[in-house]
C-alpha cells in the first residue's frame, strides 16, 4: 500500500524496526499529525473503523465480529481502532495463536480506559509515539547538522542558510502539521483554530463519556498557554482560571482535566533531569509544560503574526517550544531520551538528552545570536557545578539558535547550531 508522493517521516525506520521484534504495534499521537498516512505507507492491507460508507458499516461489523476485521494481508492497518475497544483483545488473541511478527499496526488520537479491554498486551502489542512533523521533515531545516552527531561530539563546522525572524514566526504558526504544508501563515492559523475548536466541542467529551465543564477546559487551554515551556504549577494554572472565572475550581479538577489533554496527547511535557540517577530532582522538581505543537497555543490565544513581533519575548518561549518538539522527534529515532534541568538554586538548562549508555548532553535554546555568548557560559557553569558536587559531566555542550547562518565549536568547547539546519 505504498502511497504516491508519500513524505517521509522520521518514525518511519523505527516502525520498520518495531514490525520485525513484535506480533504488533500501535501507534499514537495527536489527531491529524499523520498516524494514517505512515500506517498506512507501512501496510499492506487496511481496515478503516472511522469510514462513512454504508452508515459506518465497518464499526458495526467490528463490533459484532472482532475477529473477522483481522483478516488480510499483513502488515494489517487498524485505523482509529479506539472507536471499537475490543479490537485489542482481538489482536492480542490473533498474536497468540498466530505468533508472526509484524501483524498488525493500530492508530489511535485519544488513550482508551484500560477497562474497556481485558489484557495488556504486553511482549505483544508495542507502542509507538508519534508527534506533528519536525522542520527537517517538513522541509524547513536543509538537515546539514544531524543531532546524534551533535550528541556524539562528532559534529563538523559549516556554513548554513539564512533564515529571519519572520521566517521563524511562520514556522511556529504553522506548526508541524502536514495538511498545512504549503499554506501561508494566515491560512495555517485558521486551520489550527478550527482544531482546537474540535477538541472543545468534541473531543473533550468522546474520551470517557464524561461530561466536563467547557469553559473551564478553555480557560485552562489559556493558561497552559500563556505558561508554554516554563514549570508552572497546577496552583499556578488554578489562580489563572480563578482570575478569568468567579466559580473556584479544584486543584483535583485540574489534575483531571490535564490527564484529559494528556489522553488526546494535546501536552507533550518533559521531565527534570539530573545526572545522578537517584537524586531528587527527578522526582520533586515540575515538568517542563508543552503542548504537543507550538501552533497550538498561538491558536488558544489567537495570535497573529503582527502579535508575536511585538512581543519577542513570548516568542522566545515559543520557539523553544518548536526546537524541543523537534529535539523529542529527532531523539526518539536514536533511542534518547529528552529532559530539561532545574536545581535548587533555579540553575537551568533548557534541554539536556540523556543517551541510551546514560550520558548526557545539554542545550540551550537561544532565539537570537546576541545570547549566544550568555548562553554558552551557562552551560560551562552548569556543568562545572555539577563536576564539582561528584556528578557525571554533559558529554556535550551546545546552543541551537535561531538567527545564526552557521554550525561551528567555540573555543570553549560550545557548539553552536541553527535549528533550520538540525535532523535526527
């Protein structure tokens, strides 16, 4: 089922890898990031759960008879395969008594309660997590620097392409959505606030049958953006509704209606990092907040591109966001995994990879080439600090920027490359 004109994705050896260790594998992700099309380029055959024809015929044979859907040629999509739980005990049953490797490949845009099913699937059914395209997917990084190389210390100096701030502004509005490839920022920002519009009016409702409060899930949508990339609190986000809101909401409330964008992989936050691995500061210190795209919060607050050039300094929370939505992209194909770090005297780094043998590397996300020098100092004191209080040093330093034409080592050891440059 190999698609026409199919644009490549980063995930697409790691499926190729997953379908060659187990019976089957599913792949989640935020809805209309592109979970149907790499299925689908990766199968052979396909069975549409969602497909309007004959009244949804195909959600009413899966629901009578599980076991039939499962029959063709393997590797066998199962599109939305949610929308009929028991779908996965029927998979999981086929790999047992079938044990072949490469089966099945199940997509899904929401998590399932774990109680509309019966077994885990464990050791049978992997997960996969994908995100919205990276800029190097998309075509707006030319890919001259590769990240793993960057982690490896094997990174080379070379001039790169040009890139403004406008540019960089498109990018964050658009997002890595693929059905926005090719439209212009004004056209693309529509899009996303009819996506969001889709969560509020559906979305929020169809996870778990409960009925929540709209207008709080929206306020809280605004908070969280209004707070994208920074660790707020859950105290944080409550004070902000509370002051858009008379009616008081519950920190409770909160805990469960982030668990509900958690479940529509709308959030996509990162974890504190130490290199000690049994410090606190895995444990106590917040998660770096985000939502699974930067487009995402532009559309909450209905941001324009006039609006963000006058406030750069937002704009600079943005572009971090963009650069670790690509960093998480780019990591997971080489088995890393993505963290930021925050000690006990607000000491921070924006990003640090942690490597499959548990080095590390840090990075600071810089929009403009003016804080490249500040940055590059942070990092060495960091590092100096953690060296000196017996921890294991960064492997490698780096600033990813912006507004910077070239990828080049200081003679502080920093490396310094632009994002429109990056890949995996």
């Amino acid at each position: 089922m190999k698609i026409e004109n199919y644009r490549k994705r980063i995930i697409d050896l790691v499926l190729k890898e997953y379908l060659n260790v187990f019976g089957a594998l599913v792949i989640e992700g935020p809805k209309w990031c592109g979970k149907t099309w790499t299925a689908r380029n990766a199968s052979n055959s396909e069975f549409l759960l969602a497909d309007p024809k004959n009244n949804f015929n195909n959600r009413q044979i899966a629901l009578l008879n599980p076991d039939a859907v499962l029959d063709g040629e393997t590797p066998r999509l199962i599109d939305e395969w949610q929308e009929t739980p028991l779908l996965w005990d029927a998979v999981r049953g086929r790999v047992d008594s079938k044990p072949i490797k490469g089966q099945f490949i199940l997509t899904g845009s929401s998590a399932v309660n774990k109680s509309k099913y019966i077994h885990s699937g464990t050791g049978r059914i992997a997960h996969l997590k994908m995100r919205p395209m990276s800029l190097y997917e998309s075509g707006l990084s030319d890919g001259l620097i590769s990240l793993k190389s960057i982690c490896e210390g094997k990174a080379g100096d070379c001039l790169t392409k040009n890139v403004d701030l406008n540019q960089l502004i498109e990018c964050v509005l658009c997002g890595g959505w693929p059905s926005n490839i090719g439209m212009n920022a004004n056209q693309a920002t529509l899009v996303s606030r009819e996506y969001v519009k889709s969560v509020l009016n559906e979305d929020i409702y169809k996870v778990d049958d409960i009925k929540r409060d709209k207008h709080k899930v929206e306020l809280l949508l605004k908070s969280l953006a209004r707070n994208e990339s920074t660790t707020s609190t859950n105290t944080t986000l409550k004070n902000d509704i509370k002051e858009k809101d008379v009616d008081d909401i519950s920190v409770d409330t909160i805990t469960d209606y982030l668990n509900l964008l958690n479940s529509l992989y709308l959030t996509d936050n990162i974890p504190p990092f130490s290199p000690k691995i049994r410090s606190s500061l895995r444990v106590k210190q917040s998660e770096k907040r985000h939502f699974v795209d930067p487009s995402l919060p532009c559309a909450i607050l209905q941001l324009t591109k006039e609006q963000l050039l006058s406030d750069l300094n937002y704009f600079g929370f943005l572009f971090e966001s963009m650069v670790e939505r690509d960093l998480l992209i780019y990591a997971d194909s080489f088995g890393a995994k993505v963290y930021h770090y925050q000690d006990y005297n607000n000491n921070e780094i924006d990003a640090v990879i942690e490597l499959e043998d548990s080095s590390w590397c840090a990075f600071e996300i810089k929009l403009g080439a003016n804080q490249i020098d500040e940055a590059a100092a942070n990092l060495i004191k960091i590092n100096n600090k953690i060296l000196k209080e017996g921890g294991k040093p960064a492997k490698t330093l780096c600033v990813i920027c912006g507004l910077v034409s070239g990828a080049y080592k200081r003679p502080d050891g920093v490396y310094v490359v632009p994002i429109a440059s990056l890949k995996n």
